[in-house]
C-alpha cells in the first residue's frame, strides 16, 4: 500500500467537505453534489474519523468550523483548485482551443476584459478563461497558461513579457466640481478618497505626496477603501478624488467619464508582465494569444 492510499482520505471526502465549507451547509452541499444529505453527513463523518478531529460544530442555526476545520480547509481548498485546474489542462493537451490566465481584479476588469473582446472578435474559434484573484504569486502561475504579474520583472521561474508601466496620478469624475489644481499643496487640500493598501503592494495618497517630496496625512474622517477597484468606482460616483491607475483610468478618460485632476504622475518603476512557466511550452493556442496581447502593448 503506497504512502498516499495509507495516510489521505478518499478524495470524494475531500470534495464534500470543501463543498460544505463553501456553501455553509450539509443541505446546499448535498444538492451541489446531487447527492442526499445523509451521505454528505456520511463523507464528512468518514472524514473526521480518517483525521481523527472534529471538523464542524453542529449548532441550532446551522453549523461552524471548529478550530481543527478552519485549519483544514485553508489547505483543502487551494490544494483542490490547483489539482483542477492542472487535470483541466492536461485532458485539454496542446490541441486545446482554450487559454487560462489568472490575474488581479482590477486588471481582469479593467484592462484585459476590454482586449478580450478584440481577440474574440479576431480570433473566435479560441477561448480565453480568466481566473481573477488578489491573492497572486509566482508560485500560483504553473496552474495556468499565463498570469500576468506586478513587479520588477525577474522571477526565477518564469519568462516575462511587459505588458505596461506603472503610473499613477489623481482623477476625478467629469461631474465632480472641483477648483483648478496647481501645486501639490492645492492638491492636498481637495476631498481625497483614501485607500487603506496595508494588505496589498501598491501606493496610498501618504505614498504618493512622498514620491512627490510632500509629506501627507489622511483626516480621520475620509473616505477609506481596501480595494483599488473600489476607489475607483467610487471616483465614478463622484465622491472626491482617487488615485488613478493609468491601466484602469485610461479608457474613462478617453470617453470623457472622468479627467485627471493634476498633471503631478508618479512612475513607480515598476510594471505588470504577461508572464508563464519557463518549465512548460505553450500551446499553439496559448502562443497565438500571446502574439495577439503583446503586440497590443
């Protein structure tokens, strides 16, 4: 008996539990998985027995992972998703039609969504799925044909192509009234909505006035996001000033929806890359997008 049929449980236990988890429920599971409650009852109970931890509190309203279970799952999910999408991609082989990339949010929506409609437009017997995640590295790009990256470019295990740098500046909806803007100073003083960037690798407005030489700190009582995305619809809805990412405040500008409010840019240096496993070719359909997005850049 090998070392994995001796110590892992079944994968069916496995699915059923990252189902459970997802959905906060045996019944939601249970349909998910057109299965009956009662055997997902069973998976799960085999589960906790194979591990030998309790996994879920039963309780009144529903039920919650225990300690042990919030652990487990940290792993089961991530380890799940990249199995799929591996088995995905060898029972595609190199005659797939079809091209995966994962990458942020924001660049998902802002700026390779627009292009894809080009590339469909072009190129119709292919198709392009994008996984969007904020919680991108180089260790997840394997489980993909491309990702595209923020950073310096050099990561030991892929090959990277520059798609665009990095500049940043302040805009604001076309409908916000807001008075001429000619000095930092003046800059600072206008409604700034803030962006809390402690969790991800980007600048804040205090960021952004200290690339310029300018101290800057936030009023207690501004408007905070936690998402670049999310300042960015807010400057939409005219709520004040937000920094603006060229690759996402681009197209708006050119159809008039918001303007940038200074002619003050930071170049950070830094730049997203389309960027793939140095370990594995691509495949003919990989290799035409490829073409097709660089050439775009």
């Amino acid at each position: 008996m090998s070392r994995f049929s001796r110590h892992l449980p079944p994968l069916d236990t496995l699915i059923a539990f990252e189902a459970v988890v997802r959905t906060g429920s045996f019944t939601r599971a249970a349909s998910e998985l057109y299965l009956t409650q009662s055997a997902v009852s069973k998976q799960i109970k085999l589960l906790e027995e194979h591990l030998g931890a309790v996994l879920f509190e039963r309780r009144a309203r529903g039920i919650a992972l225990t300690s042990a279970g919030e652990g487990f799952s940290a792993i089961v999910e991530p380890m799940l998703e990249s199995l799929l999408n591996n088995v995905l991609r060898l029972k595609a082989g190199h005659s797939s039609r079809n091209v995966s990339v994962i990458c942020t949010h924001a660049v998902a929506q802002y700026w390779l969504f627009p292009r894809l409609l080009r590339f469909n437009e072009q190129h119709p017997e292919l198709t392009v799925n994008i996984h969007a995640s904020n919680e991108i590295g180089e260790s997840n790009i394997a489980n993909y044909d491309f990702g595209i990256l923020y950073g310096h470019g050099h990561w030991s295990s892929l090959k990277a192509d520059k798609l665009f740098d990095e500049a940043i500046y302040p805009i604001a909806s076309v409908k916000r009234l807001l008075p001429e803007v000619d000095s930092l100073e003046q800059l600072r003083t206008l409604p700034l909505i803030q962006l809390d960037a402690s969790a991800w690798n980007c600048l804040d407005w205090q960021d952004w006035f200290s690339h310029q030489g300018l101290r800057y700190q936030a009023p207690v009582e501004a408007v905070t996001f936690n998402q670049v995305n999310l300042v960015f619809e807010a400057v939409l809805q005219g709520m004040g000033v937000g920094l603006g990412w060229e690759f996402m405040a681009r197209e708006r500008i050119e159809q008039g929806a918001i303007r940038q409010v200074s002619a003050y840019v930071v170049h950070t240096g830094q730049a997203d890359y389309l960027v793939h496993d140095k370990q594995v070719s691509r495949s003919p359909a990989a290799q035409v997008f490829a073409d097709w997005l660089l050439t775009l850049s």
